[in-house]
C-alpha cells in the first residue's frame, strides 16, 4: 500500500533581530594615557637571537632650556666648551653658570677647574648634572646615579640629564640601557656630536662596527675640531690594516688640531707597522722632545731606535721609564715586552733574559694577548725550555684571539705537541663557528693523530 507523495521540505522563515549599536564611552579626561613601549629586533652577524635594537618608550620628547643655558647646552654637545662657556657669560642664574662651566672644564680634562666651579654648592639641585659627569670623572659611580637621579626628577625630559644618565649605564654595564638613552639624545639633538660618538663605541664594542663607523664618521662633520671620533675611526683602519687610508685621515687630524699628541702617536704606530724606520724614528724623537717621559711615547721611541739597530739607546729609554715608575699595566706589560725584544735583537742574543721578561710581562696584569705568548713559545723553544713553551700555549688558550690561537695550533703541530695543537684548534672553533673557517679547523682537527 502506498504512502502516496511525500512534501518537499520548507524553509525555515528568517528571524529578524532588531538593529542595535554597542556605545563605549570615551575614557575621562583626567585618566593620563599610558606610555607604550615598543621593543625593535635587530639580527647581529654569527648571532642566533635578535637583539633588543631600542631600549624605552619610543617618542620620548627631550628638551633644552631656554636661552642661553640651551645654546650652552647645544654647544657643549658638539664638543664645543669654549663656545658654551661664551654661551653662558652673560647669563643671570649663576648656578646654572657654573654648572656649564664645570662641564667645559671636564670636556677640556681640567678636573681641578671643574671642581672649583662646582666649590662648595655641589649637593645643589641645580648642580646635579655637573655633579653627576664630575663624580663620573672622579670615578665615583654610585654618586653619579644618585645626582642623575635628583636631576632627572627636577627635569624628568631634560636632554642633558638624559645623556648623563647613558654615561651612568655605561659605568655600571647596562650598555643596552646606555645605547637607548643615546640613540634618544642624538634623536633630540640632531648637532650632538658627542652623544653620536658615545653611541658608536658602544655599537663597536657590542661587534656592529659598519655603523660604528657611520656613527663617528657623522660626529666628526658635525664637529670637525672634535678628534675623537675621528680618531676612533682611524684606529679602525689600523686594525682592519689599511695603512694608506689610516694615514691619510691622520693628515687630516693634524690639519685641524695640529697641537693634538693622539694623532702623532697613531701616526709613529703605523709607520712602524708598514716598516718605514727611519721616517718612525724621526717622528719618534720629534714627538720625544715635546712630550718627555710620556709613557706611550717613550715606548714607542725605543722601538723605534731598535728597529734602527741602535738597542743600547733603546734600553736605556725604556730602563729609565721603569725606574720612574710606571703606574698602568698595560704600560708596564709593554715595557717588559720592549725590554725582551731589546735583549733578543742584541748580538750574540741574551734569550734566557728574554724569555724571564716575557714571562713577566705575560703576567703583569695588563691585558693577556695572544701574541705575546706566541713570542713567549718561541723564545722558550728557542733556548730549549720545553716546560715554558708549554705554559706559554696553555695561557695561549685562554687568550680569546682566534688568529693567534690558529698560529699557536699550528706551531704545536710543528713541534709535536699533538695535546696542545688540539686544545687550541677546538678553542678557536668555538669562536667561528658557522664560518668557513669552522670548516678549515675540522680540517686540521682531522690530520692529528
């Protein structure tokens, strides 16, 4: 029996819903706005993170004061101190004159000046960024952070307080914290030459040195006078060995500062370098007779008058700045090494005498490089010292310079000290790796027994 024809389904009809509009009121007035932090990623060459490429709340807003105070303030950042204390000559608020005097004083490294322009007011709120730079000056830290504090919440926007506060972070590690309060100074000031030079050392220090150099390059246009960038950047070029362009900038740095050592010095470095001895030795004398008994100098001197074979005059530069006294370690280490390399030039060589002054300057405290324990393996093969030749490689491995750790690797193999050879190829791997030159370490890791 049939059921007969079945419906064919319907459409469920629509529900209309009522149009409604949702309203959010708009936040009171008197609520503040909070401020956003935006945090920018950068990608550093042979380093697997991103890094933090800005540090606080971007927008910050820094400011100057008005008047002269501000145009003080502005000459000051372009590292020109006799402009801001002719800025401030005829200002009214004499506190705030000597603050900017003390600045001066300290950017021209007169410490005493500084001190008296600051007198007995140096607790003053008025004074807490002159306190600050001169505490910093001092080598007082802590009491820097603190009189930065007290002037940045008497002006929680001030530019000059903002670039005090970098200095701080800087002498207490927080380089990143440091880079962000420079990059907003330099923001602010688009004429602050310093802050853009300080800002670079930190990039150089932290492995960017491309836009280190952008960095001092555009610090010294600012400011031609100011050689310290500029001398920044020719160290650059010592390191990276491009002698020519090395010397060429120094030409420049004497035509602006003609009175300036740092330029000369630099400058007797790379003639020694690229082997021009006699023009060394002559600027070396030059540079003698005006600045007598200046560490750098004297050192230089010797080595100058030793590559010209004349070693007694040398050791008795040398012999003199020891008996005077010499205060840094790093000139001390310098010292022993010159002494070694003196009595290995001499003829017949004194090698035991040399070797007992590379050790002691391997250990003096100045900063061990590889390249003085390669000198010390050397002389220690050389006067048969087995025992010497292995300290000498393993302080070697706790150098850190990649070159001088291949070099080593590579003289331990020449002289069957298969251990060693290891130790430093596996030591300098860990410093390229993902380079080709992890690939050339595997290599030679691969034909030790």
């Amino acid at each position: 029996m049939s059921d007969g024809p079945k419906p064919e389904p319907q459409e469920a009809p629509a529900i209309k819903r009522p149009k409604t509009e949702m309203r959010v009121p708009p936040p009171p007035a008197a609520l503040p706005v909070p401020p956003v932090d935006v945090t920018r990623l950068r990608a550093v060459p042979g380093v697997d993170a991103l890094q933090n490429g800005h540090v606080g709340p971007v927008g910050l807003v820094l400011d100057l004061p008005d008047g002269p105070l501000g145009q003080a303030e502005l000459a000051l950042g372009r590292a020109d101190p006799l402009a801001a204390a002719a800025a401030i000559a005829d200002a009214a608020a004499d506190l705030e004159q000597r603050a900017i005097k003390a600045r001066a004083a300290l950017m021209q490294g007169d410490l005493e000046a500084a001190r008296a322009a600051l007198g007995a007011d140096r607790d003053h709120e008025a004074l807490a960024v002159a306190d600050a730079a001169l505490a910093l000056a001092e080598g007082d830290a802590p009491r820097a952070a603190r009189r930065v504090a007290d002037a940045l919440f008497r002006r929680p926007s001030g530019l000059a307080e903002h670039y005090l506060l970098a200095l701080v972070k800087v002498a207490e590690g927080d380089l990143e914290h440091a880079q962000g309060a420079l990059a907003s100074v330099a923001r602010a000031s688009p004429t602050h030459a310093v802050a853009r030079y300080q800002l670079g050392q930190l990039l150089l220090a932290g492995g960017d040195p491309a836009r280190a150099g952008t960095l001092f390059e555009m610090a010294w246009l600012l400011q031609p006078t100011f050689t310290a960038p500029a001398m920044a950047l020719a160290e650059m070029l010592v390191e990276s060995r491009q002698y020519g362009e090395a010397l060429n900038l120094i030409s420049q740095l004497g035509e602006v500062a003609p009175e300036a050592l740092a330029p000369r010095v630099l400058q007797l470095r790379v003639l020694l370098d690229v082997g021009e001895r006699e023009a060394a030795l002559q600027l070396a004398q030059l540079l003698a007779e005006k600045v007598p008994g200046h560490p750098e100098v004297s050192l230089l001197h010797a080595e100058a008058l030793g590559e010209n074979e004349r070693p007694d005059e040398a050791r008795a530069i040398v012999e003199r700045l020891v008996a005077a006294g010499i205060t840094d370690p790093t000139m001390a280490q310098r010292a022993r090494r010159q002494l070694a390399r003196i009595a290995l030039a001499e003829r017949p060589p004194r090698s035991d005498e040399a070797l007992g002054l590379l050790k002691g300057a391997v250990h003096a405290g100045g900063g061990l490089t590889g390249e003085m324990c390669i000198e010390l393996f050397h002389v220690a093969v050389a006067v048969g010292r087995r025992n010497d030749a292995e300290e000498a490689l393993e302080l070697l491995a706790h150098s850190g310079d990649v070159g001088a750790l291949i070099s080593g690797a590579i003289l331990a193999r020449s002289h069957a000290m298969w251990a060693f050879a290891r130790k430093l190829a596996e030591e300098a791997r860990t410093h390229v790796v993902g380079t080709a030159a992890e690939a050339q370490l595997e290599g030679f890791l691969a034909t030790l027994p």
